[in-house]
C-alpha cells in the first residue's frame, strides 16, 4: 500500500492493454508492437472485454476504474474494431482511480516492426520524441493528443539522460494542415466539451515513426547521429474523444510544495548565501558580528589557574620576611 500512496516525483506509467469484442489481425499487431516500445511497463489482458468507454449507458467506466486501482495503472489502451469505426484505440488516462480524459483514434495504415530488418532498441530505454507541428501547441484536439502521446511513451522521470541512452526516437507529424486550421484557433477549449457531434474529417492525420538512432565520428566532440527506421509506423486519425474535467485536471496539475532539504540541495527557490559546488556539495557563507576573543568561554584546569599560584606565593615570601626582620632586631 505505501507504494501506491502519492510520491513527488511519480513512478513510470503502467499501461494496460485491453483488447474489446472484436478486433481484427491488423488492431492485434499493432497493440502488440505498442506494448513492446511501452514494455516493460505494461499489462496485457489476453481475454476479450465488451469495454466501451464513450458509452456512458454500459458499467465500462467502473470496470476502467476497478483495474486500474487493482493493478496500479494510469493509462490504459482499447481496441475495438467495428463497421462504424474499424481499426480503433482509445487511450484512456487516469488519476486517482478516475478517468480524467480518453482519445480515440483509428489506425489507417500500418507497418510492423517484424517488416523493418534492422536492429531493435532496449526494452525500458527512454525514447526521444519530437512533435513536428504547430498544431501541437495551438489546437486543443493536438495538444491533447501530444499530452497522452508523451505520457505513454516516456518511462520514468530523470534529471538528465547519457547520450549514448537515447537508443530511438519517435518522431510524431501531421500530414499537410488545410487553411483553415493555419492560424488555429479552435472554438472548443481544452477544457470544455461541446454537445454536437464533432466533424474530424477536417482535421490532419497523425503520422508516428520509430527509429533507432547510430552515433558515428565526427572529428569534434558532438557526434554524427544517423537514423534507421526500426517500426512500427502509424497514420492514426483523431476521433472521438473527451476532455478533462476542469476540478479533476486542476488536482492532476497540482504540484506538491518543496522540502527544506531539497531547497537546500539546489532544488525550487534559490536561497541566499547557499549555492551547490560543481561536486554537489552544498556551500554557504555565514555573516556574523566581530567576536571578543578575552570573553571566549575555555576549559578550566586545575594547572591553569594563574590566580591561585601567584597567591601562594606572596603567602610563602611574607612568612619568609617576617623571620628576617626578627632576626635584625634581635641582633
């Protein structure tokens, strides 16, 4: 239970792939090539669900909420292929046990890793992905899209990553963006949902290409990076989807407050006078008044006390005298 508690910085993302009443080879392959760049987080569920997430009629949302607190996981990844929509996935993404938004898309072309001869990366390695499109920054159903994209494939958390780690790139773009959409300004925020049906039919395809990456010389100390295609490669087209509830997204947002020992460590706010050396070691200058040194508190010894001897011996020379001077008025 302490594992599942909330952490500052989060664990990797489990993603649960759940396969629906029907899907066809094509749904099957590329769930199964998903899972081996998202592995080794992932859970396979090997048995046929009827989940319909958009149905708001059927108990899909509670058995969503139900594995993702028995299994410990925040996204999840359905495949449902009909007449309506073939070829379908819905990435789910949760907090707290509850759904917080869902994104379908439909798969229209395909190219498996199985077709690309060339080597693979590591299993659990942190991809590099790029977003070549302004629409991921201006339009609410990219951005979205961008969001969930990122939060599937990219593992865990690091302050930074060695060079020679980055063994592929996902590289995600949009197929030519209609005039339209050039200076988008979408009428549905990101944060809202409207009642009509929306018309996706406008709207780019998302191209996804995996590739692994070779470093060769260079002569200088930044090395030439060539790119092979590794697969899988996807068009997807945006379909239906949901958005975030503002409350729920506003708690997903928020970010716990930082620990003195990490503000002290160089983590959050700077604090005056304290910096962190190029080893990591915390350094920091002290400013205090001039000290009186005649006031500074020593350790008493009996051998030490000065006072005492010079008594003793003014005692020892007056009873010396006094035997002199009798000795004087005698004679």
């Amino acid at each position: 239970m302490e594992a599942r508690l909330p952490k500052e910085v989060e664990d990797p993302r489990t993603a649960i792939f759940v396969k629906g009443t029907h899907t066809g080879e094509t749904l099957n392959a590329v769930m199964k090539d998903l899972m081996a760049l998202k592995r080794p987080h992932t859970i396979s569920f090997s048995k046929k669900n009827p989940v319909y997430p958009f149905d708001s009629n059927t108990t899909s949302i509670s058995s969503l909420e139900f594995w993702a607190a028995k299994n410990d996981a925040s996204l999840f990844l359905v495949g449902q292929s009909t007449k309506k929509r073939p070829n379908g996935l819905t990435f789910v993404r949760m907090y707290d046990n509850q759904v917080l938004d869902m994104m379908e898309v439909g798969v229209d072309s395909w190219a498996g890793m199985e077709s690309f001869k060339t080597p693979k990366s590591t299993p659990g390695h942190k991809p590099l992905m790029h977003f070549a499109s302004e629409l991921f920054d201006t339009h609410p159903r990219y951005i979205q899209a961008k969001s969930m994209l990122m939060d599937f494939f990219n593992g865990e958390v690091v302050d930074s990553i060695c060079l020679t780690g980055l063994e592929h790139v996902i590289s995600v773009s949009c197929a030519p963006t209609p005039v339209s959409l050039n200076n988008a300004t979408a009428t549905t925020q990101p944060n809202q949902q409207s009642l009509a049906p929306e018309d996706t039919s406008s709207l780019p395809k998302i191209h996804i290409r995996t590739y692994t990456t070779r470093l060769l010389s260079s002569g200088t100390r930044i090395p030439r990076v060539e790119l092979t295609p590794m697969g899988p490669n996807l068009d997807l087209s945006l379909r239906r989807h949901k958005a975030a509830d503002p409350d729920l997204l506003k708690q997903a947002l928020k970010r716990p407050k930082v620990k003195k020992a990490d503000i002290e460590s160089g983590l959050g706010k700077k604090q005056k006078n304290m910096e962190v050396d190029e080893m990591g070691d915390l350094r920091g200058r002290v400013h205090i008044m001039k000290q009186d040194l005649n006031k500074l508190q020593t350790r008493k010894m009996k051998g030490l006390k000065g006072g005492d001897l010079d008594e003793d011996k003014d005692g020892e020379d007056e009873s010396n005298d006094v035997p002199r001077k009798k000795r004087r008025k005698e004679a």
